[in-house]
C-alpha cells in the first residue's frame, strides 16, 4: 500500500518508520528538513509539497500538532488532492469539534476518514506499540486496521467520527489524575517516615495500584525506571499534557459533563508550564512536593 505521512515529529518519525518496516511505500511530508533527512534514512520518499505526497496515495496519515493545522492541511491540501477512494486518518490529538467537522469535509467529497488518537508515548511510536482509539463507520474502521497495525499493540473501534477523540482525552485527563495522586502520595510517604521505594513495593500490589507509580514511577530512585531517573526529560511532556486537560475540559464544557478533578489537575499542570517546567516530564509534578 502507498501511505503519505504527513507531520514526522517525535512521535510521526517513528510511526512512519514502522509502516514502510511494514513493506508499506511512504511518501513522507514534514516542514522540517532535518525530520525529512531521517524519514529518508528509515526508507520513506519524501515530498517538499503536501499534494505531492498525496496525489497516488491509497492512504493518509497525519500527525499534527492542533486542530487548527488540521484543519488547514485537509482543506488545502489532501481533500481533492488525494485519490478518489483514498482513506484518510488523523492521528492528532485535537478538539472534538475540528476533528468531525474535517471528517465531514472529507466524507463529502467522497472519501473515507477516520480520527485515531494514541496512547502511548515516543518509544512506543518508535517501537511499534501505540494505542489507537479509532472513531468513524465500521468499514473506514476495517480499512484503517491494515494501515494502523504495523504502528500498534491495539487497534480499537471507539464508535462514530470523533469518538476516539472523546477517549483520548478522557484517558488523558485520568492519567493527569492519576500522575498528580501518585506524586502526593510518594512525596508524603517519604516526609512521614515511609520509604518510598517500600511505599512503591506496598501500594503497587494493593488497591493504589495505577499505571503512574506501577510503570512510569514519578520518583527518582522508586521504582519502575522512568523520565524521573534522568532528571524528568524525555517522555511525556508537561505542556502536552497541558494541551489535552485543556481539549478535556472544551469537551466537559461542550457535553455538561462536571469534572472537577479535571479543572484541578488543568490548574496544576498550568502553573508548573508556566513557571517554565513545559519541557519537562509531566512526573516531574513530584518535584513541586
């Protein structure tokens, strides 16, 4: 299958890299000459044009940064660019509103789309184990299956356009839950007089179970390895993470649904970004306890 990837940051380089390991040919686009220099090195064509990476393509993917550029990309540059029967899907976390108003664009210029955000951070994008949650009808679902396959450990159906939207940032704004507790937790263990690490041994086989302390341990030493044992970098950043409790709380806002544990934890991540700590893991919230 012939696929254009558009947007090849850190986590569309290494998605890109493992469809064409897939046998898929890779017409690859990204503003970045030094991204379109490593796309080459993993195999992929690359396009200084985003229509000519689309014009004989049987799919689209794109990686994006926000709804906005989305947008942008599909109007002007994929939808009726791209063949008559292509699939295009959007794997770009956005905002629920953008994300079925381009899929309405495009189904009504005749093709098929499919939004699925990830789970799953940079060494998954480049070790081929993401999370999709997929929305759109059941056959654009079975038609993105072969495409998203090679970039995944799980595929799966979230329901209608935008539904894998509405997953992704209700996961996210639990993990930001989760994070913010696990750090609490962690840092008053220790102030107590409990080992951390013991707290870790403790609570990690008991009901505090989570994925924050069990796998990606907030605390430096404790633990699971994690962002922490290298100062907080690399891994998740903390102004994404910011970007999703934001997208989080437009959907509360649009459904009437009342998250107050949410607009906490956008509150927190929100100081921590802007006392310059955006580039840093979102664990490095302990480091405020």
């Amino acid at each position: 299958m012939k696929i254009a990837f558009i947007g090849l940051g850190n986590m569309g380089g290494g998605m890109a890299a493992n469809l064409v390991k897939a046998g898929h040919q890779v017409n690859a686009f990204d503003l970045s000459e030094e991204a379109l220099g490593r796309a080459r090195e993993n195999g992929c064509e690359t396009f200084n044009a985003i229509p000519d990476a689309v014009r004989d393509a049987d799919a689209v993917v794109t990686m994006l940064p926000n709804g906005g550029i989305v947008k942008s990309v599909y109007t002007d540059d994929v939808i009726g660019k791209a063949p008559q029967g292509a699939l295009f899907l959007d794997c770009s976390t956005i905002d629920l509103s953008t994300a079925r108003e381009v899929a309405a664009s495009a189904e009504g210029a005749g093709y098929q789309m499919v939004d699925a955000p990830v789970s799953g951070g940079i060494a998954a994008a480049n070790g081929g184990t993401l999370t999709f949650m997929v929305g759109g009808s059941e056959g654009a679902f079975e038609r993105a299956k072969t495409v998203l396959e090679p970039m995944a450990k799980a595929v799966i159906h979230a329901g209608a356009i935008g539904s894998g939207q509405v997953a992704k940032m209700c996961n996210n704004m639990l993990l930001a839950i989760h994070m913010i507790g696990t750090c609490e937790a962690l840092a008053l263990a220790g102030k107590a007089g409990l080992d951390p690490q013991k707290f870790f041994e403790i609570s990690s086989k008991s009901t505090g179970y989570n994925w924050s302390l069990n796998d990606y341990t907030p605390a430096p030493g404790v633990g699971a390895a994690s962002p922490a044992d290298n100062d907080y970098q690399g891994g998740f950043a903390s102004a994404l993470m910011l970007k999703d409790l934001r997208l989080a709380m437009e959907g509360a806002q649009t459904a009437g649904a009342t998250v107050p544990m949410g607009e906490h934890a956008m509150k927190i991540y929100e100081a921590f970004v802007q006392s310059g700590n955006g580039n840093k893991d979102f664990g490095a919230i302990f480091t405020t306890l």
